[in-house]
C-alpha cells in the first residue's frame, strides 16, 4: 500500500470543493445552497490543515479563523433567509427575482 | 499475540496512550457495564429518594424495599410496542436517540478513574469532552422534529437553546479552570483530564479552594449549568410532564424512550465525572496534604472497607425490621443475602494488595455518587424555572459571572 | 507511538467525507442534507487528527458539527420545508452548473498532475503533545491582530442576523 502523502489530503479536498460547487450551481433549496458552502470552507480547511503539516502551525491557525467565519456567514445568511421567508413564503433561489415587490 | 495481551500488564500507562487495542476494548466494556449498572442504581436511588423527600415509601413490592425495580422497569420498557407516528420520518426517527446515546457515552473515554486507570488520555482531553457533549443538541433537535407533531417540536427548540446556552457559560468555567492548571514551574498548562488531576496534585490544593472565592464560583457556575445542560430540574421545563407533555420524546415509546433515558443519565454522571475532575482533584483522597503520613493514609485507605460495612449494616436493620408475616419471607431472605454481599465486599476490600488498588477509583465513584445524590436532591427541592426565567439567568447572570471569574482567575494567576 | 493503519484509517474517513458531500447535494429533505453534513465534518476532523492538529480537530466538533449544524437544523425546522420536498429539486440550468465543475475538477486534476514534487514529503511530523500550547502562542501572539477583527466580525454577525430576523411590528 502506498504511504499517505499531502497529495492524498489534497485530492480529498479538492474533490469536496468540486462537490461544493455542483451543489451551490444546481440546487435549488437556499438551505441546500449555504450547506454547499460550508462544505467549500470545509475543503479548504482541510487543504489547510494539509499544508500545516510540513510548513508550520500557521495553516491551522489560519484554518481556525476560517472555522470563526464561517459560523459568522452561516448566521447571517440564515438571517437572510428567515427574512425573506417570512416576506415570500418560498425556499427557492430562483424565485427570488424580484428587487422591490 | 500472548505477549502483545501481557505486554500491557507491565506498563505505566492508559491503554490507548500505549496503543494496545486489546486492553482499551477490555475497558471500554468495564466502564459500558459499569455505566449501564450506575444508570440502573441512580434510577431505583431516584425513585427511593424522590419518595423519601415527599414523605412516602417509593417501589417496595418488586423486591424487598423495590431493588428489583429496574429490572422490572428495563423489561417492561423492552416488551411494550414500538409505534412510530404516522409521517414521521422514519430515518431520523430512529437515529435521533442513537446519537444522543453515543454522544454521551463517548465522552467515557477520557474520564480518568486513576492516575492509570482511564481509556486513553488524549492532550486535548477537556475539549474533546465539551464538544461530544454538545452533540446531544442534535440529537433531541432531531427527535423533536421527527415525531412530526407541535408539542415535541416546541418542547426540541426549547430544549435545545437552553442547552446551546448553557454550554457557554460552562465552557467559561471550565477555561478559569484549566488556567489554573498553568500555575506551576514551567507555565504550561494542559488540557489532558489526567493531567488536571496531576496539576492539582502538584498545587497541594483542590481548584475548588484555590484563588478562594473565585475557584468556588467556577464550580458553582459550572455545577448549575450541568444541570441546565442535562435538562434536569428546576430546569426541566422541556421535558416536564405538566408542561409539554415529555417534551421532545412525547413520540418515542417503550426501547426507544429508555435509549433516551440511558442517554440522559449518562450525560448527568459524565458531566458530574469532568466537575469531579476539575475542581474536585478526580482520584485524590480528601486533604492529601494537611493530613499526610503513614497513619492517616491507613485511615483513609479503610474508608471503601467502611463504606460497604455500613451499607450492609443499614441492609441488616432493614431485614430486622421487615415484617414478621410468611408472605415476607421470600423479600426477607433476600434483603439478607443482599446485606451478606455487601458485607463481604466490604470485607474484600479490606485485604491490603486490593485496598492499594480500588483507592483511586473508590474516592472518584464516591464524589461522583455526592453529585448523584445531589441531582436527586435539587429534582425533589427546586421548583420548575419559567422558560424565559432560564434563559435570563443563562445569559445575563451566569455568562457575566463566568467571564468575571476568568478575568480575577488570569489576574491572581499572574499576580500571585 | 508510531501510527497504526494509516493506510485505512484515511480511506475510511476521507470515503466517509466523500459520501457525506455526495449526500448533502442530492438529497431531496433538507434535513437528511444537514445529517450528511454532521456525517462529513465528523468525519473531516478525523481526517484533521490524522494531520497532528488535535486543537483543529476539537474545534471542528465543538463549533461546525455543534454550533453550526444545530444552527441549521433550527432554521430548517423553523421554515418548514415539507412542501418544498415536492417541487423541483435541480434548477432549470443544472447541466451547465454540472458542466462547469467539471471542468474546475479538470482544472485541479490538471494542476496536481503537473505539480507534484514540489513540495517536500521528508518533513518530520509536528510534535503532538504541545499543538494546542502552539496554537494559543501563535494566535495570541502573531496573529493577535486577525484574533482581534474576527471576534469584531462575530460581534458585527450577532447583531446584524439579530436585525434581520426579528419580526418588523
């Protein structure tokens, strides 16, 4: 078996991201979308962390403020989307198409 | 393969820090077992007690004074049917007790009964312990939404704020906590458990005396926000049965509610096991150094003997005092054999090479059993907190309190 | 200690992050989506342990799977999707989206194609026993800055989702 090297961590993170993306470009549920998101911070996390193993702690410190983000964008985009709902009644990213209603 | 079983026998270690897999599942299935007896005795002890304080007698028929309840209760529970509620989604359903039930027991596996006497002992043993246990919010936000009916959905988002809550104000005192470890020569604090109970071995003080008041305050902040945390009362609001109705596991019958009572007890007793830990020198005998000496570590090391002496005497003065009638003779005889069981364990433990070794592990269970009894003292004394009555005094009260601890713990730890 | 089965240890909890991921987009119920997630970032801060970043790894746990996730659970309750679970899942333009990451894809397998060796492998691992000691020096010390606008930045996010959620009477 061939040893884990950074590559590994990397192919693995790169295909989250790929995952990522496909989710926020095709679904159609906001919640779904903010979910994808997270798993795009999540990828880039782990490339992080994957670097920091031979370049120093600097990757996870940087790795844990991204984490801080991301519970600050999760919140406000949740914020968001209550408003909205409570406004329109709908879920859906493309119907939300109107700029004053 | 012999040798990598015995090879383990001779070290100085947790099995997980020696990386033997063999004796670590060995004692993940001893702290299981024990965790599953401990849950069954705090259920008949709650029972007993809650009756006790409410001047009545509590179960006295399953066994002699209600022993056997539990038994009784655990096949009951296991032979009812199990319903789901017609368009509840199935899936969640059945996996929100399932990961309130690991969620709790995970965190068994940094709980240090001794100084060598844990599962493993990671270095950031105090956070892994905060965050598994904050993964129970899941779990009862799921099964509140999964029963598809209003009141579990409310009593769930009550539940589970108050719990998100009070996790902030106990993880506070659990960092004033953890600066103390930091006080010694090299300045290096720790997060491993074991290390906490060394650092308070090396301060010669329990973290509950030191810095007086501030370490006491900690406790208090951190021992009224496990309580919160375990939705046990006064603030079991979400789960009362005048109040919503069981709250979050209205729709859950029969094995699936007793998962969740395992799950909860188990929550109490490893909550109680990290404030033991924390402020209350986990495996340490009371006054290791104001009392030290040859003579006073004999004392204190017949204390386990003399605990279970006494219990088989109260055992004893309840066989004497059953009554006289043939229909009793049954719970009579064995009321006797149980005092008798006790009895000779406590003899047991009073043979020397086995009072070395049950020291740290007695001294740990017995203030984890204070706690116990303390759950079961606030359930039967406090009335119920109001819902926004809880969540004021989550953030506005122990929140600012938490934080001011730290500051004046950070502050006389530098200065001191 | 040296490790013991990397070899499966990583391809257990990078195949459980994969499924996790595959999970969260193609889902119908929200809610499924949102256990998939919890699968994936538990998963993810196993594959942090692997890393020797303990300290990372116990705050993924602590704030995504614990603060995040039940975040997200409690909008999804509170919006009350069931009837979205009827409509159409996938937007009218799902294969140019799909299209599109592919390519991306292309273009990461591309570049990792190209670009090994650059990066040296014989490292030493980090030690594992002070990572946390570590962690709090550089965050407390270099970084002392960033500390400082992110806990801003949180405070400016309590406020503004705050705002934005309450009912306008």
């Amino acid at each position: 078996m061939i040893p884990i090297t950074t590559l590994h961590y990397l192919v693995t993170a790169a295909a989250l991201f790929v995952l990522g993306v496909i989710g926020v470009l095709t679904r159609r549920n906001v919640v779904i979308v903010l979910m994808s998101i997270e798993l795009i911070l999540n990828a880039v996390n782990l490339n992080l962390v994957a670097f920091s193993r031979i370049w120093g702690l600097h990757g996870q410190v940087f790795a844990i403020f991204v984490i801080t983000d991301a519970a600050a964008e999760a919140a406000v985009g949740l914020g968001i989307l209550i408003a909205f709902f409570r406004n329109k009644e709908t879920v859906n990213v493309d119907e939300v198409d109107l700029l004053k209603w | 393969m012999l040798d990598y079983v015995t090879s383990y026998l001779g070290m100085n270690t947790t099995p997980g820090q020696a990386g033997n897999v063999f004796w670590a599942l060995i004692y993940i299935l001893v702290v299981f077992a024990g965790v599953s007896v401990a849950v069954m005795a705090m259920n008949w002890l709650e029972r007993k007690a809650l009756a006790h304080f409410q001047i009545r007698l509590g179960p006295m028929r399953v066994g002699p004074h209600g022993l056997l309840q539990p038994i009784a209760d655990a096949v009951k529970l296991m032979t009812k049917e199990d319903i789901i509620p017609a368009e509840a989604d199935a899936f969640v359903f059945w996996i929100a007790p399932l990961i309130i039930l690991c969620a709790s027991f995970t965190v068994y596996i940094v709980i240090p009964f001794g100084p060598t006497h844990a599962i493993t002992d990671l270095n950031i043993g105090v956070l892994f312990m905060l965050g598994v246990s904050s993964l129970s919010v899941l779990g009862v936000v799921m099964a509140g939404w999964a029963s598809n009916s209003h009141y579990p959905l409310l009593g769930a988002l009550r539940s589970s704020a108050q719990m998100i809550s009070y996790e902030v104000a106990m993880g506070m005192a659990v960092v004033s906590a953890i600066l103390m470890t930091s006080l010694n020569k090299t300045g290096t604090g720790t997060l491993s458990m074991i290390g906490i109970v060394e650092a308070q071995q090396q301060q010669q003080i329990w973290f509950l005396f030191k810095f007086f008041p501030f370490g006491f305050i900690a406790f208090a902040i951190f021992a009224i926000a496990m309580v919160a945390e375990t939705n046990r009362a006064p603030f079991d609001l979400p789960e009362a049965e005048s109040e919503l109705t069981a709250g979050f596991h209205t729709e859950y019958s029969g094995l699936r509610w007793s998962l969740f009572m395992l799950g909860e007890y188990a929550a109490m007793i490893a909550v109680s096991s990290i404030a033991v830990t924390l402020w209350l020198g986990g495996w340490l005998r009371p006054f290791p150094n104001t009392l030290t000496g040859a003579t006073w570590d004999l004392v204190f090391s017949l204390l386990p003997g003399f605990t279970f002496l006494g219990l088989a005497l109260i055992a004893f003065i309840g066989v004497i005092r059953m009554p006289k009638h043939p229909y009793f003779r049954i719970q009579t005889m064995g009321l006797a054999g149980f005092a008798v069981v006790l009895g000779i364990i406590g003899l047991v433990l009073f043979i020397p090479p086995v009072r070395d070794r049950i020291q740290d592990i007695f001294w740990f269970v017995a203030k984890v059993a204070v706690f116990m009894y303390l759950y079961i003292w606030y359930r039967a004394t406090f009335p119920r907190y109001r819902f926004d009555q809880l969540m004021r005094v989550g953030w506005k009260v122990l929140l600012p309190v938490a934080i001011g601890v730290l500051i004046m713990t950070a502050i006389l730890g530098v200065v001191l | 200690m040296a490790p013991v089965a990397t070899g499966f240890f990583f391809y257990f909890l990078s195949g459980l992050t994969l499924l996790g991921g595959i999970l969260v987009i193609t889902q119908k119920n929200p809610v499924h989506s949102a256990l998939a997630l919890i699968l994936g970032l538990l998963s993810q801060a196993g594959l942090y342990l692997m890393l020797y970043a303990p300290f990372v790894a116990g705050v993924q746990i602590i704030l995504y799977a614990g603060g995040i996730m039940v975040l997200f659970l409690f909008v999804i309750m509170l919006v009350s999707i069931e009837r979205t679970q009827r409509e159409e899942q996938f937007n009218k333009l799902w294969l140019v989206g799909l299209l599109s990451a592919g390519a991306l894809g292309a273009l990461f397998v591309l570049v990792y194609a190209k670009g090994t060796g650059l990066f040296p492998e014989g490292a030493a691992p980090p030690a594992e026993s002070n990572n946390t000691q570590q962690v709090g020096q550089l965050l407390y010390g270099q970084y002392m800055f960033s500390f400082e606008i992110a806990s801003l930045l949180l405070l400016v996010a309590i406020i503004g989702a705050v705002v934005m959620a309450k009912r306008r009477t």
